[in-house]
C-alpha cells in the first residue's frame, strides 16, 4: 500500500495507489467527496477536469464552470500565486489547515474556500480538496466588526475620563472624594492636598478623621453619616482642619458602583463668596413622592419637564454622580438625541393620564446611547408627572415602515407618530430607501456586484454587509421587491 504524497500537510489522509488506478474518476472524486466541500480532479497542466461539490447551494457559484479551465484563472488575484505554490511538485513545508483562496463568482461575493493537494506517483490528477469558509468568514466580519465598536466605546470613555479628570486637578475649589463606608479617601484634586496637607503630599488612602482638628471630627463625621442618606447637600462652617486653619465644608453623597460614597468641597472660612456662590441650590418644590424602593429607575418632574425626585436606580442609569446634579434640571436633558419624544409624551399625557411603554433613547452623562420604554402618570392634585423608565434589549422587532410610492404611504406614517419616536421612523424609511436604491442598481449593472458596489459609491466589502441585511443575498434583476 503506497500512501499518496501531501502537498499541504492535512493529516489522516492516505490513499492506496492501487485504488487510484483501479477506481475510475467519478468513483474516486464521489469518494473523496464524502469528506469535503470541493473536490477537484486537476491534471499536470493546472486543468480542472473534473469537480464535484456536496452543498448544492455551491452551484450559484458557478463552481461547475471550471471545468476545462486553469484552476489559477478561477480565483482572484490575490490567491494565484497560492494555487501555484500548492500545485507544484517537490515543495517543501504546506499549511496545515490548507490554503484560503477566493473563487470570482460573478454577481456574489466571493467564495472563500480552503484547499488541500494531493498526488500519487503514475496518477494523471492532483486530487484537490476543499473545504468552503463562507460562515467563517461571516463570523469573521462579525468579530472585525464588534472589535471595532469596543475599541470606538473604549476611546470615548477614555477620552471622558480624561476631560474629568483634567477638570477634576485644576479646579481651584478643594475636592475630596471619599469612601462612603470606610471614611478613607477615594481621591483628592491638588487644591486639596495643598489644603489640608502639609506637605502637599497626595491624600489618598488617608482617613478622613485624621485631617481634622481632634475637636471637630465627631462633627465631620456625623454630617458625613446624614449626607449619605440625604438628597440634599449638608454644609458645614468653622471647621478646623489639622493644620490649625479654619475652612467650610460642602458635603454631597453620590453613587459609585452601587455604592453611596461622598464628596467633600472645601474653602478657607474668609472665602465668604465663593462659600455662598458654591452653595446656591435650586429648590426642590416639596416633592414627596417615595421611590427609594421601587425596583425600577423613577423620575418625578414637573408639568414642564424639571426633575424634582428621582431613586438611586435613576442615578445608576445615567451615570450621575449625586442626586444633586439631577435635582432641578430638565428631563429632556438625558433625552438630547431624542428630544421629540419627550416633548410628545409631555403633550399626551395632558390628554391621557396614563401612558405605558413608550420607546426612547437614553443619553446618559458619559454620553452612551440607551433604548428605554417609559411609563408615565400625570399627578393631576400637584401637577406632577412620574415616570419609570426600563432598559430595553437591543436587536427588537423592526417596525413596519409603508413602502414609498404607494397610495397608503402617508396614512401609515400618521398612524406611526406618536406610538415611536422619530428617529426610528426616519432610521427604518431610510432603510427602505436604501434597499431600494441597491436594487435598482443590481437591475443597471445586470447583477454585477463589483460595478454596482462603484456606481453607490460603496466598497465591495460594504455592498456585501448591506446585501446581506437587506436579505438581498440571492437578488436577481427583475425579481419582484418585498418593500
């Protein structure tokens, strides 16, 4: 039994010479076929005489044309001198896993496909094996793809950690970020190292206690406790710090990993403006309503939109570091690239004292973009309006968007406002609009991919994804649109 030579190194396969000679060319290829995608009957000339393929979806690859051709005239540029390597007798080391070539498929994308050749001494054929790669490299843009969006999400939260942090080291008022449970000290701009310290020497991991005069650190300590649990900051006047001198203090809780730690903002006691400037708070209004407890994020606001109240959950949602930063300002605020929704959901609910799930976009303070459903209730006694808003999982139903050009376009659209927020009808009848416009050019180019991908102003790689989310893979002119 004489094993056949293997040009590219795939292991386990052997074949007696005696069989080759014995079995005819179907036989052999039908055989060998059994494990693979491709094969390929190539003669001494690079000739494809004989090819057989197991995936009958192959054959719209036009596989079947190859036969009584060069096997180096059937792939694209980039992988001939990969077929000449392979088919060339006395080489030395192949790849193990074959070599990726790509097949011109005229009308398709290319056909990745891995091959492996084989030859036996007197046998007139390289035998070609080849194993397709089409759902790898599907999973291969898919993976590029998520890369790039992580590396893009990565670059932006660094580049927000810088701009804080730079605002955080020349600020000139004093601020000390503090472990909420453990009083020890998170983080502290130069201001207040140049403060409390000394030495100027940086003060993190330091006790908080230990900063102040012995006298008035039960004092710190205990308005440490109650801004913790309040939403309001809580002042502090003639304290002594360490070092002997007098300051005021600003304490204000915020939450940090589901943690409530603290900040402290410090003056010398003569600064008497800047205590009051910093110190100014918009009023609340008297909001009542408990929702500390309720296991979803809850906003309540004003007829106009201004936040009064809101839990913990709230805060968590958007990234805001205190309840302070909240307090007073508008709604809408979190909803920048939505702001029409918000203006709509306000108008309705002076009609309807009920609306439930109703679909948005949160913008929270590190400026990620969030689908949310929102319920809301006007509080007609006060004249104010609580909202609870749910995080929604991506990659939902799409809606159903009228195709242009029929007669029943604008009334579908009217039904639409009002029940999803405009962007998302604008995002979907763009969609429409761009299936439309690929067809008609795979309808001038004759399905002509390469030349379609030109006249869209479009890379081929780009037409492909957009071919295959628009389900027009095996689009064929004059087929009849679904739109």
């Amino acid at each position: 039994m004489k094993p056949l030579n293997g040009h590219s190194g795939t292991d386990g396969f052997t074949v007696a010479g005696s069989a080759l000679k014995s079995l005819d060319l179907d036989s052999i290829g039908s055989l060998v076929g059994l494990g693979a995608d491709v094969v390929m009957l190539v003669d001494r000339a690079s000739i494809v005489s004989q090819i057989y393929f197991s995936n009958s979806d192959l054959a719209d690859y036009g596989l079947a044309k190859t036969v009584g051709k060069r096997l180096q005239d059937c792939v694209t540029v980039e992988s001939v001198p990969k077929i000449d390597t392979m088919l060339a007798t006395g080489t030395g080391t192949h790849p193990v896993r074959g070599y990726q070539v790509n097949h011109k498929c005229s009308g398709k994308p290319d056909l990745p496909v891995a091959y492996s050749a084989y030859s036996a001494k007197d046998f007139p054929y390289t035998i070609v094996v080849g194993r397709e790669l089409r759902q790898q490299m599907i999973d291969q843009q898919r993976l590029v793809q998520t890369q790039m969006e992580l590396e893009a999400d990565y670059r932006e939260l660094k580049e927000a950690e810088t701009r804080y942090r730079t605002a955080f080291k020349v600020a000139t008022v004093a601020y000390v970020m503090l472990d909420g449970e453990r009083r020890t000290i998170l983080d502290a701009n130069p201001a207040a190292s140049t403060l409390l310290s000394s030495t100027g020497a940086p003060l993190s991991g330091k006790s908080i206690r230990d900063l102040f005069a012995k006298q008035d650190r039960d004092r710190v300590g205990d308005a440490i406790s109650e801004a913790r649990h309040s939403p309001n900051p809580v002042n502090l006047d003639g304290v002594t710090i360490a070092k002997g001198e007098p300051v005021s203090l600003t304490i204000r809780s915020y939450r940090e990993n589901g943690i409530t730690n603290v900040l402290l903002s410090l003056w010398p006691a003569d600064q008497v403006q800047e205590i009051n400037r910093q110190r100014i708070e918009k009023p609340i209004g008297g909001a009542t309503l408990e929702i500390t407890d309720l296991p979803e994020a809850v906003v309540q606001t004003d007829a106009e939109g201004q936040i009064l109240a809101a839990n913990t959950l709230f805060l968590d949602l958007i990234h805001a570091p205190s309840l302070t930063q909240v307090l007073g300002r508008n709604i809408g605020a979190w909803f920048s690239s939505a702001a029409i929704d918000i203006r709509v959901l306000y108008a309705r609910l002076m009609d309807e004292p009920y609306i439930r799930g109703f679909s948005s976009t949160l913008t929270d303070n590190l400026s990620g973009e969030s689908a949310v459903s929102i319920s809301a209730r006007l509080n007609s006694s006060n004249n104010t309006i609580q909202l609870i808003v749910i995080p929604q999982a991506t990659g939902g139903e799409r809606l159903t968007i009228p195709s242009p050009g029929v007669p029943e376009q604008a009334e579908g659209f009217s039904a639409l406002v009002g029940k999803v927020p405009l962007k998302d009808l604008i995002r979907e009848s763009l969609d429409v609009i761009e299936k439309i416009c690929i067809e008609a050019a795979l309808d001038q180019t004759n399905n002509n991919r390469a030349y379609a991908a030109e006249i869209l102003g479009l890379s081929r790689q780009s037409l492909y994804i957009k071919l295959r989310r628009h389900g027009l893979e095996d689009y064929r002119p004059g087929s009849s649109r679904s739109d």
